[in-house]
C-alpha cells in the first residue's frame, strides 16, 4: 500500500474513531429523568475526597481513546507489513528476466537490458524439376531440405554479441555463422569469427529475404563464408557504410573454416545510402567492393572454385585429375571487384551488380591469369502494394490467424544475367569439350508472402550453355524450382 493510500486510511479511521467517541461522552453527560433525580438523598455525604472522585462520563471518554489508539495501531502495523511486501515484489520482479515469444524469435533478456538471448531460425524446403533441349541431359529432379538453419544469438554487457548459425541443410552439417562482436558505436564496430566476406550484394543479402529461390550468376564469383577480422559501421546517419577487413581468403562461391597457405585477402566495401533518413523518398543504393589477396593450391585443395547455374547444376570447372600433369591449382594473386546497387521506391524494387574475379594459375609449367565476370538485374513489383525492400517484404495483412485476416502479398520477380569464363581458359586450364564459354540466364517467378517468415515461391529459370566452338555448345537448362519456407 502507499503512503498516500496509508494516510487516507487512517483519517477515515481517526473520524470514524473520534466520533464513536463523542457519542459515547455525549450519553453519560446527559441529564437525569425525574425519578432518578428524587430518589437522591440530598444530606448523604461522599466518603471519598472530592480530588480522587473521577466523573463517570470522563472514565468512559478515556476508555474509547485507548480502544481507538490500540486499533490504529494494529493497522499501522499491518499498513506497515503490506508495504514491506510491496516493496520486496517490486523488487524481485524489476531483478527478473524477461521472456517473449514474438514473430522475431524466443527472447529472454535482463531486467537491466545488458544481457539478452534470442533464438530463432527457418527451414527451406525445395522441390526441382529439370527439362533441357540438346545433347545433354540435366540432373534430376530432385525434392530437398534446401536450409534448415536455427540461429543463435546473445548480447552481453550490451555492446558484446555473439551469434552462431549452423546448417543441416542437404544432408550434411555445415557451421555457417560462428562470430563475436563488439558494437560500441554505430560508427565503429568490430566483428571477428566465420561469416560473409562484404563483397557480393545479393550474397550479403539474407537467405530469408532473395526474391528467387537461389541467387543468380554473380554470387558465383564471390566466396561465400570465410574466416577473419573486420571492421564495419554507419556514418552520416546511415547514409554512409563501410566494411574493412582480412580474411584466410575462400575460393569464389567456397565456404572456407582456415587457409592452408600463408596469404590472407584484405576486403573492403563502401556503400551510400543518400535517403537513408528520410523514408518519404525511394531508397537509393551505390557502392563498391573490392578483394585482394595470395593463394597457393596443391594436387588436392587446389585453392579454385567450380561455379554452378541457378538451377545448381554444374556450370564450369578447372581441369583436375590429381595429376600434377592435368590439374590445374592457384599460383599467385586472386582480385575481386564489383559495383553494386539497387533502388526500392514504393511496390518496385531493382537490384543490380557485377563482379570480375582474376586468378593466377598454374597447370605443370604452364601459367596464366585467368578472368571470370559475371553481371545480373533482378526486379520485383509487389502487386498487393507493400513497400519493396533490401532487407525483405511485410505484409500489410498477413495470413496469421490474427484479427486483420488477411491473404499476405503477392510478388512478381524477374531477372536477367550473364556469366563468362576468359577464353584463355581453354584448352590448356578446361576442357573445350565439356565446359561452356558462357551462360546466359533469365527467370521469372511469383512470391507467395503469407507472413514475413512464410513463403512460398515458384521460378522459372532458363539458362543457356554456350561452349568455346559450336560444336560444344551443352543443352539449355530450363528449370522449375519451387519453395516453402518457414522462419521465425
């Protein structure tokens, strides 16, 4: 109880209290009826002294008061013990953790926000059905746990994080995120563990939050998780970011957990975000990145990548027997570049980006540098009216059993892009016969959003092979690939 609500107590008591007494003092002071008054002997003399005599009406007044201070008293008492159990349950309960289960994940945090826990994670479910034209057939089609990915992430002392992603996607068990941070600033952080390299756009982008359901020809040229340092932040209000780091140095689309060779890549990456404060105009995109770096391959971790399609079928590979005589390795500086940008203004989004990856090779005695580049631009129309976004879409009125009972949205998404290998590439380091020039790759889809973790998503995606001659041109790829996902 308060201390307002304890006095406000005791003055309706000490009323009530001190008028039961006036009553009482009001009665023994009243005047006698006649006959008690005439049965009075007027000549009896009192045996007591008149200072000892104590008038009755006085006896009865102190008799109340006493009665009156004893009751206030045991309510003091028990104010007293209500507001010693206040406190104690406030405090307990301000000393309590904090747990919700919301749309974003399982959270438990301190009472004081310096320590926290969140636990989420999706599962993505494929299906891919193959159809080709020409010589060569496709792979099968195939039903697939694509992700299954739970996520684990905690802060300490509010400006430490961790965060740990394994996979168990496609049979296999794959530690895909496994760092520590240390967040201070906005303009200055610092993170250090597995994790993306800042390079590719698409690849920075979320799993959760691609428009198709795999990422299209230039994330091949880019690595995909590596081991390292970086430094990152926002400056001018988010306006401007940037990310500087040194990594062990993966081979392109490679996930890499150490570096057999000395030599390290050093990665930086600046991107402008000019109305990033203001939200009333479109958000508009530039940056830059860029890698650079040694490696050096052996017969059996050569240290070069093996690119796929976008129906992740094998597109291009280096010659590789185990032979010193016919297997082609690293031998030297590897260098990334890639603009990038997007602009997201209302329901319409566009993204777009090139990558060119150089590598110095080595077959036997024979060397080379070797030129991969790859360019793409993605669209998306939100045709229910949600707001297109880098970072995913919400649903105005989602699918969620809420009381808005709504149909979620729905996303029209097409893109083109072209890959293509240097032709000094063949024949010497690939194999004409057998491994394309170039691939060329258009698609089309439509996005199901119920919720902001539940989608559904069915691409068209048609790739067309072309081989160094004619002759060895391999089958277009046309291929259906549809998905479920659900996050949380």
């Amino acid at each position: 109880m308060s201390v307002s609500s304890r006095f406000i107590t005791l003055a309706i008591l000490l009323g009530a209290l001190t008028g039961t007494s006036q009553g009482a003092h009001a009665q023994t002071t009243s005047p006698q009826d006649p006959a008690s008054e005439a049965q009075r002997t007027p000549n009896a003399t009192s045996t007591s002294s008149p200072m000892n005599a104590t008038p009755a009406g006085g006896v009865t007044q102190q008799a109340a008061a006493t009665d009156a201070a004893a009751r206030i008293q045991v309510l003091e008492d028990r104010i007293a013990a209500l507001e010693k159990a206040e406190a104690k349950a406030k405090a307990t309960a301000a000393a309590a953790p904090t747990v919700t289960a919301t749309r974003e994940g399982l959270n438990i945090r301190s009472a004081d926000n310096a320590f926290s826990f969140r636990l989420r994670g999706y599962v993505q479910s494929d299906a891919r059905f193959f159809g080709a034209k020409g010589p060569v057939a496709p792979g099968s089609s195939t039903f697939l746990l694509r992700r299954v990915r739970p996520i684990f992430e905690a802060t300490a002392y509010k400006y430490f994080g961790l965060r740990l992603m394994p996979d168990f996607g496609n049979g296999q068990v794959v530690l895909y995120d496994a760092y520590v941070e240390a967040k201070p600033t906005a303009a200055l952080n610092l993170r250090v563990g597995k994790f993306k390299p800042p390079i590719g756009l698409e690849r920075l982008q979320s799993a959760t939050d691609v428009r198709f359901v795999e990422r299209g020809l230039p994330t091949s040229l880019v690595p995909n998780r590596d081991v390292g340092v970086q430094l990152f932040g926002d400056l001018v209000g988010s306006r401007v970011q940037y990310q500087l780091g040194a990594f062990d140095g993966a081979p392109d689309a490679a996930i890499a957990d150490g570096d057999a060779s000395t030599g390290k890549d050093v990665v930086g990456r600046v991107f402008l975000r000019p109305f990033a404060s203001n939200n009333s105009l479109p958000d508009l995109g530039l940056g830059v990145a860029a890698s650079s770096g040694t490696e050096r391959g052996t017969l059996t971790a050569t240290a070069l990548p093996s690119y796929k399609t976008t129906g992740q079928l094998s597109l291009f590979r280096y010659r590789a027997d185990g032979t010193a005589a016919n297997t082609v390795i690293a031998e030297g500086r590897r260098t990334r570049v890639s603009p990038q940008g997007y602009l997201y203004a209302g329901p319409v989004g566009v993204l777009a980006e090139y990558v060119r990856s150089t590598q110095h090779v080595r077959r036997a005695t024979d060397v080379g540098t070797l030129t991969t580049q790859a360019w793409q631009v993605s669209g998306g129309w939100v045709l229910t009216g949600e707001h297109e976004s880098y970072t995913g879409i919400a649903p105005d009125h989602p699918l969620d059993g809420g009381s808005t009972n709504g149909f979620g949205a729905l996303e029209l998404v097409a893109r083109y892009g072209v890959l293509t290998t240097d032709p000094d590439a063949f024949p010497t380091f690939a194999d004409p016969a057998t491994q394309p020039r170039r691939a060329r790759a258009a698609g089309v889809g439509l996005n199901w959003r119920l919720t902001r973790g539940i989608v559904f998503e069915t691409n068209y995606e048609r790739t067309r092979l072309d081989g160094p001659t004619v002759a060895t041109a391999r089958s277009t790829e046309h291929a259906v690939l549809t998905r479920l996902q659900v996050g949380f």
